[in-house]
C-alpha cells in the first residue's frame, strides 16, 4: 500500500473498531538486560558519553531487539506501533552528545517499525497494521522555571523547540510512518512548538499526515505539569485538527477515568488512552496485571469513552493481547457533533455564550 491508502486504511479502520495502540517500549527493552557494550555496539564503542539507557539510540546498535518488541506487539493484536523515538531529538540527546544524528535515529526507527507493520500487514490483510511516529516532549520545558528563585528563567526556547522537533519530524516522514503523535505532553507550549514544526516540515515535504495528541496528567486534580485542565488542554490544540487526542502515562487507568470522560465529551476527534500499568512500587516496577487493567479499560469501551487504546510505563504484549481481545466486544466511541461556540483556554476553559 501507498502511504496514502494506509492513511485512508487507517481512517476507514477507526470507524469500524476500537484500534489498539502498542505497550511500552521501554519495559520490553529493560527484559533484555543491556549492558553499556550492548547501548554503545560498535559504531558507539568509543564515544565519550555514557550510553547506557539511551534506549532511542538501539535503533542503530541493536535494530533485531526494537524490531522483535514491534513484532510482539503485533502478534498480541496491536493495529498501531509506535516508533522507538520518545527521545529522538537533539535537545534530549544532547545528554549523550548524540545531538547530530537525531534525523538518523528517526529514520532508522521509523524504516524497523513500517517494515514490523508490512510484514504483519501481509499476514493479516484484512488487519493491516500502521505506524505512529512518536514525538515525546523532551527533558525541558517551555512554560515552567527550572530555578525556584528564579521564575522568568526559562532552559528552553519555544524556537529551539520547533528546530528541534522540525529535525525529528522530517526523519519520521522520511522513513515512512503513517500519523505523528505528539505523546506524553506536560507542557502544551511544547506541544504547540511541536504542532507548528510538524506543520512547517508538511508544507515542506508536501505531504499530510495525521496528528495524534496525547496528553498526561500529572496531579490528582486532573492537570498537566503546565496546569491545563483536559478540556483547556483540548481547545489550546484544536486549531491543529487532529486525528485523535486523548491521555497516555499520568497514573494509571483508575485514576485517569474522570480525565478520558472529560475529553471524550468535548473533543470532535477520536479518542485515544493509552495508561501506565498502575503506578509504580518502591521497587519503580509496575503491578497491574493485564487482567486488571483490562478490566478498568472495558469499562470505558462499555461506556462509549474511547476509539484508540494502549499501555504505556509498564505495560506488555501480554497487557495489549487482553486489552485487544476486551475491546474487540465494543463499538467505538461515536465523534460528538460538538455546537460551534467561542472556545477560548487559560489554564482553564472559557466559553461565551
């Protein structure tokens, strides 16, 4: 299939079902148990930087690994995988002075990922599987003071943001994934920085894939780290007109619940979820099992929340083949045909009239 006819295999696939998104790729990277040689292998065997935890760069040193996790996730009924890419810009690799080959490690994770998909494609036709280029929110923030004493000071330029994420945006087109999902975002100005790079390296390229957003939460109250509210949230992205918008991470799917009901009622988009296997124990470990979370995501599903679901920190293939087979019950969720209003955001929503 063309790029194209994936696309609109995609879209035609979202009407029909509740599509499953992949697990984490860094619980499944951790069971291989890596030593620093194994990060670095031989291209990076001298390089002065520790390596070891770079997971984003085993797409060059240990492409079968990152290969196998896409193949498993498949296997257990993923329709989506995610690139091996939360980290592939060069603001976070700059930590390991890999700064310059962040274009690299896109195309490279994007090219194992597509091939994971055809290959299951072939497989299953009337399954075909798609790929989610994965844009994560960097080690910096745009909004926020790293300096307590110091609340004008800010690590990050909105500029740099958007130069960077235009690099990690052009290597994902270029090796081929079928949407963009911005993921993981506690702080919108980023994630605005990274719409408008997207959108740039679009008009550039001349082509048009869809956006995915994923936000998370990061207090009880229901707030991302910049303090948006999931509905203030949605409005300050809105103008990107994205495929789906949902929550991934924050703490689990027990306590995401009021935040997925929230979006689902306000969004003319589908919706996607995606969790943490609970929270983490002392041992940062995750305890829920594939049984228990699959029984707190069905009720979702039940309830008519959701049209893309997934596992984020801590989840399993054995997590996505429950999660799979649970919503394979239900209909998706049907787009609400949202009044058209001024819809304005701080860190709370504003409607007129």
């Amino acid at each position: 299939m063309t790029r194209d006819e994936r696309i609109a295999a995609l879209k035609q696939a979202a009407k029909e079902r509740i599509l499953i998104l992949d697990g984490a790729m860094g619980t499944m990277i951790q069971r291989y148990k890596l030593d620093e040689a194994g990060y670095r292998g031989e291209r990076f065997k001298d390089h002065t930087h520790d390596l070891k935890g770079n997971n984003d760069l085993l797409v060059l040193t240990q492409p079968q690994i990152i290969a196998e996790i896409h193949a498993a996730y498949f296997e257990a009924g993923a329709d989506i995988a995610e690139t091996n890419t939360f980290n592939a810009q060069s603001i976070s690799q700059a930590d390991y002075g890999l700064e310059h080959i962040a274009e690299e490690l896109n195309v490279a994770a994007a090219n194992l990922a597509r091939q994971a998909a055809d290959e299951w494609t072939k497989k299953t036709p009337d399954k075909p599987r798609f790929v989610a280029g994965a844009i994560g929110p960097t080690n910096r923030t745009a909004s926020i003071s790293p300096d307590v004493n110091n609340p004008g000071f800010r690590n990050v330029s909105f500029d740099a943001l958007v130069e960077a994420y235009s690099v990690q945006a052009r290597g994902l087109i270029q090796g081929g994934v079928d949407t963009i999902l911005i993921e993981t975002i506690f702080d919108t100005l980023n994630a605005k920085a990274a719409g408008f790079a997207v959108e740039q390296v679009f008009d550039e390229l001349g082509v048009r894939l869809p956006i995915m957003l994923s936000d998370t939460i990061t207090d009880l109250s229901g707030r991302n780290l910049s303090g948006q509210t999931p509905e203030a949230f949605w409005y300050s992205m809105q103008h990107l007109r994205p495929f789906s918008i949902g929550l991934n991470c924050s703490f689990g799917a027990e306590q995401l619940r009021p935040s997925v009901d929230e979006i689902a009622h306000v969004a003319d988009t589908l919706v996607s979820v995606y969790p943490n296997a609970g929270l983490p124990n002392e041992m940062g470990e995750y305890d829920e099992t594939p049984e228990h979370m699959t029984g707190l995501l069905e009720e979702w599903a039940r309830d008519g929340l959701v049209n893309i679901v997934g596992g984020c920190c801590g989840t399993t293939p054995e997590h996505i083949k429950a999660i799979a087979e649970a919503m394979a019950k239900y209909p998706p969720r049907k787009v609400p045909q949202v009044e058209q209003k001024l819809r304005l955001s701080g860190l709370e929503p504003f409607m007129h009239g």
